[in-house]
C-alpha cells in the first residue's frame, strides 16, 4: 500500500491508529475493531544498463515524475517474479528491448524513499529497441553523448557513472545507499 | 498487506474487485467506488552469516513458522532503512550480534512466496551470542556440527553451503533463485 490508509482493509472500521503493537518495536496502523496491522515495507525496483556496440540504451520518460527526462528501463517488481525476471520485463515494456548476457551489476539501497534497486547489465540483442508506453523515445548514447542534467534520477547517474568506470557486471556486484542531494525532493520511481 | 484486502483502504467500501486496471497488465485489487488500487509488491528480507573463529552463528526459532529449527539472523526490510542496517538490525533482535566487516554476500529471489533475500557476511564481534526475542538459543557451529536437517529455510541451507565453499562475501556477490522443493509447503520468513 502506498498511501495512507485511512480504514481496515480486513474489517472496514475507519478506527486505525499509529501506534506500537504488542510485541513489536514499530509504530504501525492497527485496526482498534479488530486487532489488524497494516505492514508498509520497502519496495524493491529492477532495471538495466543495456550496451551495444559502445553505446548505452536510455528511455525518455512520458510518464510522471521526470517526464521528458531520460532513464534505465526500470520499474517495481510484481510478486511471483524473480529479480531477473522483473528487469526483463521492464526492459521488454518501457524499451521493446531484449537482453543479453544479464548478470546483477548493481544493489542500493534508498532509505529516505523506501526502496531497493537491483540494476542488472547485459548486452541490448541485436541493438534494437521500441519506445514502449511509458516512454517517448528510446535511443543509444556513445559515453560522450550521456545527457547528464537530464538523467531522471541520482540513483540511474549513480548506475551510468558507474558502469562507465567499471564495465558491466561480472559477479563483482556494486552496492551503496543514495540520499537526497540539499535541495532535491524525494526521487522515486513510479512508472508501474 | 499481507493478507488478501476486503474493504477498500481508502474508503471503506466492500466492493472490490479483483481486475487489471485500466493501463495496467496485472490483475489487482481495485476499489469499484472509489477506483483506489491495492498495490502487492515482494518483501525484502535481509540477514547474515556471522564467522568466529571458524564457527558461524545460528539462531534456534522461538516463532512460527519453523519453530525450533536452526537459522541466521534475518527479517524483513523496514521503511527508512538501508538493506545493511537492516541485517545488522535483525542480528541484534535475534541474536544480540553487532557485526564487523560487513558485506554483501548473496542475493536471491525466492518467487513462488515473492520475497527476495540479501544475505551479509561478516564476523561476530568478540564472538558474543544471546537469544533475543525471537530465538530460544544462539550457538556457534564449525562446518562438521551445522544440523543440516534441521535448519528452517532452504534459502538459510543454501547461503550456509555457499558460505562454506565460498567464504565471506568480497565484492562478488552469489545470485540466484530458490523455489519450493517438491513436497514442500511455501516456506516463508514471517518473523518481524
């Protein structure tokens, strides 16, 4: 759940409080009818950086937040799927793109929005890609040509900045926390 | 929400359905008065496997699921949190382990009870044990003495055999997926 619930999804009753269960360390919202908690966890995101031939896949975002800026395909796991999985499918519908040699390349952790970003690199097949619906345009930037003032988010600069240092993923795993910078409101991927 | 949803968070209506909305490819809980939609993502859960002197730590199960059995410090991920304090979190609620050296060990999806793992690697500070709230028992454990059959998670078996063939997490970090062996009911980590 992503906003704030105002009544007990098990009974119905607007009579949640924030408050410390019994045996717990957290303030949660319990229902005061029946006893129910309601668990907010962090949400795990999965992308990838996609290179062929020494150029790199960016997305031009058509959605909010950071519309017409450009991004990794990336986006919130569902259940039921693995990491691997999510990061094709992301690649698959923000990009029409296909993967290759996928291996993890990168593990942040964003505490001051709640979410985790496993970023995977891999080799764009066939160099082709599609502007799905969530992006405007899809096209493949030389190191040079990065567009670094218009990068949607810290933790994708984070992810390009890293990946033209080091290469792609090779069992070495990169992993770090982004905050937000002074003066930045909270970044965070939403495109669903 | 970790149980299905009856009332709308939002509203409080009971009425809704379970469709995919409109732009969405999945099916979710939509709230028909309202239109609020339930999202259901994976839950991180983040732990560690603690070395001293060549004895790696375990905690004995004080809750259900698995209760009795043998596992390493874990939990789920909390909002606000980095996935590394949160293994060290956990560590101190279930053992009362403060960890030096810490680092990512391994990182595995777990889709058919849609959780994902990151396991740290890292030594016992002074060797130093005590149950916490959720463990009956801590205890230090060579290779030889590890009780295999009796430990609580195949996901916790299977980061223990790679820790013993691969020893402490350096940069390179283990991935991959655990699903249910036959026979076996979902297996899942509910402590909190």
């Amino acid at each position: 759940m992503h906003a704030e619930p105002v009544y007990c999804p098990q009974c119905g009753a607007s009579s949640l409080e924030y408050r410390i269960p019994e045996g717990d360390t957290k303030r949660r919202n319990v229902c005061a009818r029946c006893g129910y908690i309601i668990y907010q966890n962090p949400l795990m995101v999965a992308g990838a950086v996609l290179e062929w031939e020494g150029k790199i896949l960016l997305c031009k975002r058509a959605i909010k937040p950071r519309f017409g800026l450009w991004t990794l395909p990336a986006g919130f796991m569902e259940n039921h799927e693995t990491l691997e999985e999510c990061a094709r499918r992301e690649s698959m519908e923000e990009a029409t793109a296909e993967i290759e040699n996928i291996a993890l390349f990168s593990l942040y952790s964003l505490p001051h929005i709640s979410q985790i970003y496993a970023i995977y690199s891999g080799v764009l097949a066939g160099g082709k890609s599609e502007p799905g619906e969530e992006s405007s345009a899809t096209d493949l930037f030389t190191p040079e040509e990065i567009p670094w003032d218009d990068i949607a988010f810290d933790i994708i600069r984070e992810n390009l900045r890293l990946y033209l240092e080091h290469g792609p993923g090779n069992g070495h795993v990169h992993t770090g926390t982004v905050m937000p910078h002074p003066g930045a409101g909270a970044q965070a991927e939403t495109g669903r």
